[in-house]
C-alpha cells in the first residue's frame, strides 16, 4: 500500500512567516507544502512553536518544481514521486506590495516510515483530529486543508491577505475557494478514489495480517454475511472477521491476491466489487462491499462473498515507468497509452491475468492518448483498467513464479526509472530463469531489458536478435533526446545483441527463444500474441 501526499502549496502560513525576507521589501515569493497521509489515512503533522502544522519549502529564486520537491525530501527524510498540480492560490500582504504565489501539488510516498530527520518533532493523527489541529493553529487554512482531503481530485484556487500587527502576522480568506477544474466533472471520481483507498485497507489488512489496518476499513457496527468452512451462511462483525487474521504474522503476505473491480458512488453510498485470489489462484472468490461516508471517510457497513472458478490461468507483468519528465526537465512525458491498452486487449481476451509493476509502484503518467480510437475511448473510462495504473504495484509486492511473462512497455517514460532499477531486474530474470518464463519488450520499453543479465554473467540480449525504437529515428536536435542516459540501439549493439527495425510505421517482431520485441506501438499487439503462441507451446 503506498501512502498517499497531497502537496499543498498554500497551506501553511508558519511556512511562509518563518521563510520571509528579513526586511518588509516586496519580494514575491513561492511556497509548497505537504500534507502527508499514511496507509491508515493518518496525517503527519510537524510540531512548530505556534502549533502543529506541515511540512514544506520557502524559494525567493527561479525553481524547477522537481528542484522544490527534491529539496524537501533531502531535507525531511521522505520520498515521494513526481506530483501533479492540484491548486494556486495567490497571498498579498498589508505591509508591502509583494505576491507570494501557492502552489498545490498530489504525490505518492515510497516509504510507510517516518521522516528521517531527527531533528524535528512528527507525528501521525487521524484526519478529523489532523483538520481540527490545523484549524487551531491557522483556521483558514484549515479550512483549505479540509476541503483538499474531501476533494482531493479538484484542482483549487483562492486568495489570502496577509495582515501584521505588531510582530505577529495573520492570514484571511479573501476570495472563497473555488474549482479550477470543473468541480462536478471531478466530485465522482474524487469520491470513488476514497472508497478505493478505503477498500485498500481490507485488501492490504487481509493480506498482511495486519488487524488493525483491517478494522480501520470497516464501520464499528458493519455487518458481514459469509459462508463459513462449514457451509453455514452466518453473520459476523468486523471485530470477528479480523479475528481470522489475528494468528498469523503480521505484515507477512498471506497469498491473497486482491484487485479492484468495479466501484459505484451514489451520494454518499457506494457499492464495491472486489475480486480476492489464493496462492496461484487454487481459489477465487468475489466480494461484494456496501459503502458509506462518514465526514472526510468512507467506511464499509456491509459486505459479503461468494466463491467462483479459476477465471485466469495464466498472468503477465507490465513494467511500466513512474517518469513524469525528461531527465531535470519541465518537458512532460509518461507511458505509452497505445501500448498499453493493445497489449492488454490481447492478454484480457486470452483470459490472462495482468499486473502493472513500477519502480515506486502507485500511479504512472500515460501518453499519447487518442481520444478518436475506439480502443482507447474503451480503456479510458474502464474504471477498473484505470485504478490498476493508478495503483500500480512496487517491486518489492512482485512474486514472479506467478507470472509466465514479463513486457516492457514504451513511451519516452521508458528511459528512466526502470532499466537501472534492480529489483525489476530481478523479477524479469526470475520469471525467465527461474520459471522459464519469457521476457518482452515494444518501442522504447527495450531501454527496459539493456541491462538485465543471465545467471552467468551474460547480457541476456548477447547474441540475439532485438528489435525497438531505433536510435535512427530519434530527433538528435530536440531537447527530449539530449536527456537520454543512453541510445537503445547503440546499447544493444554493444552488449552484442543483433537489433533489427523496419520503416518508420510498420512493426517488426523479433523472437529469438524466450525473448519476444518489437519496434514500435504497431508491435504490440504482434508481440503479445507471439507470446501466448509460445506459452501454449510450452503447454504441450
């Protein structure tokens, strides 16, 4: 489970008090603040003189947002990814003719631990407790802070006046906070990402033993109905459920699979399905969830289940970047969404069970999206499809003996993150040495299998014939490709692999034994098929 974190930009007046300029000059200024949240939905708090507040970052220069982001890392001890903006707000003051800009950023946290600096006082709180301790120190921007964790998929806007009396300084709210974005277009699907977060507790709690995690999911007087070992249709309460977990060793995987599968929101009920797998899939069963929302909270007052047949007999990993840019740049990228979904059509339809694997697991950026394809149109408003790249899995959630197959999927995201990272190196060459699986790759997800090595010592890609996006066709001139931390083809060559590629627009599919690649989002496909052919061979 990773940790969700709402950077919040304009939330902190401590922040911005502490990190003025010694002098009332009129220097305008940017702030950004985190709000961090755990995998109970805990905030973390930071003791400050005047009360509690959030953690953050004051700059008076020209700044790169990942500059700012790095920076509070390095300096707190946290790791988080790439954000997304989710709000500015704008700060003018009664002493000087100054603008200080506040930005609103959403990130993932790769770590369930504390910040490492020793230095400064942290804790965690539940949200209600967290929102009413902001309110105390500064109310307004409590109030900010609440609506943020209610709506955390609207990007916001407003404006505060910084007043000084004295040598103390207040903040108020001068213009209401409003949506940026269009508030209805959001509100469902701001709803539906916190009845997924609350459905994560069960799958996580019941997966890895962890009790407490598993009540924190369900409302103190739920009711579950289920089918004991016995056959007798009883009804428990959560207490009783979790009871069943209370044995075994916590924080250890138990080998219950769980996804996601449907989410429904009405008002402030919801309906939920969600799919739990046994080890290897000896076992399937379908849980069917009841929702409510309690304040800032979502909660299941009901659930029930039923056990059905083996559905998917075979499983393939996606490798997928978490790289929001190019290398030190502002220059977006992300993964390719055409390979993504061509890919996975193949694999859904062969009755193949798919996962999404990232260096920092959760959510990844996706690119060229076309609206005009059917097929793309099909997958964007697929909510289960969706939630899977939102809550991507971290290596270190990956058994690879429960794989036949590992892709690496392309767009210039591809370059970063995943070919140096080894624990991904790890799983692909475990599902291929260990479990005589195969390995693949499309595009720009060859920069994923360079440097992967067989158990001897040898580049798996020596002495075979690759296929990818060949350097040739990269735009040397452009200021994408001078971030590149090295060439696909050029590297291939070198680690005395034979690379192949046809003209631009046409697929190549290269399959040299158990190591299927080809060149370009019109590969996909091709690729996944050549490698359920070579699965079902393998059968006989």
């Amino acid at each position: 489970m990773k940790n969700y974190i709402l950077l919040v930009a304009m939330l902190l007046t401590i922040q911005f008090i502490n990190a003025q300029p010694k002098t009332n000059e009129d220097v305008n200024t940017s702030v950004i603040n985190l709000v961090i949240l755990n995998d109970n939905g805990d905030v973390l708090l930071k003791k400050a003189t005047i009360g509690w507040i959030t953690i953050g970052a004051f700059y008076e220069k020209r700044h790169t947002i990942n500059e700012v982001i790095d920076s509070i890392s390095n300096k707190y001890g946290v790791s988080i990814t790439k954000p997304n903006l989710k709000g500015v707000f704008t700060y003018k003051f009664d002493f000087n003719n100054a603008v200080s800009v506040r930005q609103l950023y959403v990130a993932k946290s790769t770590t369930n631990d504390l910040p490492t600096n020793k230095n400064v006082e942290f804790r965690w709180a539940p949200k209600d407790e967290a929102i009413e301790k902001f309110k105390s120190t500064i109310p307004s921007l409590g109030e900010m802070i609440a609506q943020v964790i209610e709506y955390p998929q609207v990007v916001w806007g407003g404006s505060f006046l910084i007043k000084q009396e004295n040598e103390k300084k207040t903040s108020i709210i001068t213009e209401d906070f409003y949506p940026i974005s269009d508030a209805s277009t959001y509100r469902e699907s701001s709803h539906n990402a916190l009845v997924v977060e609350t459905l994560q507790k069960y799958m996580e709690g019941s997966s890895y033993n962890k009790r407490e995690m598993l009540l924190s999911a369900f409302a103190d007087n739920a009711t579950l109905y289920l089918t004991n070992r016995d056959g007798d249709f009883k009804r428990y309460s959560p207490s009783e459920y979790a009871d069943f977990f209370k044995n075994a060793e916590k924080g250890k995987f138990n080998g219950r699979e769980a996804k996601v599968l449907k989410v429904s929101v009405t008002n402030d009920i919801a309906t939920a399905k969600v799919e739990i797998a046994g080890p290897n899939r000896a076992w399937v069963y379908i849980d069917l969830f009841l929702l409510k929302k309690f304040k800032n909270d979502w909660k299941i007052i009901s659930k029930t289940a039923t056990r059905v047949g083996n559905i998917a007999k075979n499983a393939v990993l996606f490798v997928v970047s978490n790289a929001h840019y190019y290398a030190n740049t502002d220059i977006p990228t992300g993964n390719s969404f055409s390979e993504i979904i061509n890919a996975y059509d193949v694999f859904k339809k062969a009755n193949y069970k798919i996962d999404f694997v990232s260096p920092k697991g959760g959510a990844v950026p996706l690119a060229y999206i076309n609206t005009s394809d059917e097929m793309s149109k099909k997958y964007l408003y697929d909510t289960q499809f969706m939630n899977a790249l939102k809550n991507t899995k971290s290596p270190l959630e990956i058994d690879a003996s429960q794989y036949r197959a590992v892709q690496y999927i392309g767009g210039g995201a591809a370059m970063f993150g995943v070919p140096e990272n080894k624990e991904i190196q790890r799983i692909a060459m475990d599902i291929y040495e260990k479990h005589n699986g195969i390995i693949s790759s499309v595009c720009h997800g060859t920069a994923g299998i360079v440097n992967l090595k067989t158990k001897d010592g040898k580049y798996i890609v020596d002495g075979k014939r690759v296929s990818g996006y060949p350097d040739d066709y990269e735009n040397k001139d452009a200021p994408y490709f001078k971030t590149f931390p090295f060439l696909i083809k050029k590297t291939i060559e070198e680690r005395g692999g034979d690379f192949k590629f046809s003209e631009r627009g046409k697929f190549t599919l290269e399959t040299d034994g158990r190591l299927v690649t080809g060149q370009n989002f019109q590969s996909s496909k091709p690729v996944s098929l050549k490698i359920i052919e070579l699965i079902d061979a393998m059968k006989k």
